[in-house]
C-alpha cells in the first residue's frame, strides 16, 4: 500500500510547487499607503479603493491614526474602515503614533491583528512570493534601540541576500513636501540604499505623492539605481508641496489626489499604479512605472 500511495503524493506535491510557481510568476499584489485615518479624512475612500483592487498584502507606511495614535483615535477613526484588512496587512509606525507613551495604541493594535513586530521592537522582516519587505521604525534611530535596529537591519538585509527587497520606514530620507528631507534617517538610507538587492523604498509622513529613482554611487562599480515612493495619501489633509508638481514624478497640493499605491512583485520586475481614490476619479491612475533587474 505504501508503495500505491508514492505517485498521487509525488502528484500532489509537484502540482502545489507548480501552483506556487504560477502565482509567483503572475505577481504579488500589494497596496500601500500612509498617514490614513483622521477626524473627517478620507480614509473610507482609500479603504474602498484598497477593496477593489483586492491585494495579497497591505502595507501601511505609519501615521495611522491621528492625532496621537491613541486607542481611542484607532477605534474611532481607523479600524471602522480598515480593519477589513488587518488580516493581511503589514505596518510600520510613524511619529503620530509615538504622540501616545510607547506607542501604545499602535502597539495594541498590532497585538490583536499581529501587523506584525519582533519581539517587542516594532520593526520586523517577511516574505511574499520571490521578494523580501522589510519594515523600520523611523523613531528609534538612536541610543541602544537605534544600534539593535540597524544591527537587525544589516542581518536582514545578508539574510536575504539574492532576494529583491522592498524596504519600508514613515520619515523619508528624501522629500520635496512640506517636511522635507529627514536627515535622521540617512544613517538607514545609507545602509539600505548600498544594497544592490533593495529594489524599491517606501515611505510616507509628508501628505502627498512622489516618485524617484535614484542612482546611488555613480561612476564607480557599485552604481545601481534604488527606486523611492513616497505615498502618504491614505486619509489625512493633503498638502502643497514647495517644489510645483512634476508629471510622473511628484503629485502635491489639496486637489483631491487621495490615493493608494499598486504594486506588483514578480520574479524579476515589479509594476506599479499610483491610483486616485476620489469621486469621478475613482481608481485612475495617476502615475505608473515598471522595473526590470537581472
């Protein structure tokens, strides 16, 4: 009987590797998007847009819920319409969320729905399909939590060494919105932008859209480009940005351009789709980009 039973497992498990295959190569479909749920925001209609376009994951990129990321604002303003997706969703804090001792409301929340974190530090890494996302808390950059965080992101990113990589933290390195740049920041810039395996970096706080590619150490053998979306659109006020707006690149100001981002991960390329969530423009794209590596 053993031996009757070999080929249908054999069967089963070559037919699970090709289904997983075949998902792989079709792409991983994931949202993203910052600084979400407010009094009066706009976050029912990013959680609508989010809904329809259906992803595998959803990646939030911090400033959850304002104004203190207080348990009370997370039940008042965040979870009524984006708790449908805490199941799969994957998070980092922002500055809002340490407007409350510890970022305790965050830290509730990521508990219960397991958003998730490592041991306790509120900065994780996971895997879905061919790419590695890795997740940073752009408040603990400094004293012993700032070394263990960058000691945790220096083995992350050799553990997953060959594996494209998305690296995700709230305060940009680089901005032309109303913050700026964040040159805290630049000591995980540095780390991460010097890995030829970070394909794309994510961040939000400023309350716009911004696009650019990056070439990091031109001229010499390192040189490589690095990919950076800033995409923190989910819900609260938008604002203007210093620079005017650059089509395909930089997307600012209070003109209802509230949005997610749309990404698809494949073996050796991604996609993406900056996608309006507003009334007559609802689910247009505004801006939309394709990288291929070896």
């Amino acid at each position: 009987m053993r031996l009757r039973l070999v080929a249908p497992v054999l069967a089963v498990l070559m037919f699970s590797t090709l289904v997983g295959t075949a998902q792989a190569e079709s792409g991983v479909t994931i949202v993203a998007v910052g600084d979400v749920a407010r009094s009066g925001g706009a976050q029912s209609k990013t959680a609508t847009l989010t809904k329809n376009i259906n992803p595998k994951k959803v990646l939030l990129i911090g400033d959850l819920a304002y104004q203190k990321g207080s348990d009370y604002e997370f039940r008042k303003y965040f979870l009524p319409k984006w708790k449908q997706f805490l199941g799969k969703t994957w998070a980092v804090p922002g500055n809002h969320e340490y407007k409350t001792e510890n970022a305790s409301g965050y830290r509730n929340v990521i508990a219960k729905y397991s958003m998730p974190s490592t041991n306790g530090d509120l900065w994780w890494v996971k895997r879905t399909g061919y790419w590695s996302v890795i997740g940073l808390d752009s408040e603990a950059l400094t004293g012993a939590s700032g070394t263990k965080q960058l000691d945790f992101l220096r083995q992350a990113l050799l553990d997953n060494d060959g594996r494209p990589t998305i690296v995700t933290w709230h305060r940009p390195t680089y901005s032309r919105g109303y913050h700026g740049n964040q040159t805290d920041t630049m000591q995980i810039w540095n780390i991460v932008s010097a890995d030829k395996d970070v394909k794309l970096v994510l961040w939000g706080h400023d309350h716009n859209y911004e696009q650019v590619q990056r070439t990091i150490s031109p001229g010499s053998s390192n040189e490589h480009k690095v990919n950076t979306i800033l995409v923190g659109t989910g819900g609260a006020e938008l604002r203007a940005c210093s620079t005017p707006n650059i089509p395909g690149e930089l997307i600012c100001g209070k003109k209802n351009n509230y949005g997610v981002l749309k990404l698809t991960l494949k073996s050796s390329s991604y996609s993406w789709t900056y996608r309006n969530a507003n009334g007559n423009k609802f689910g247009k794209i505004l801006d939309k980009g394709t990288v291929t590596f070896n």
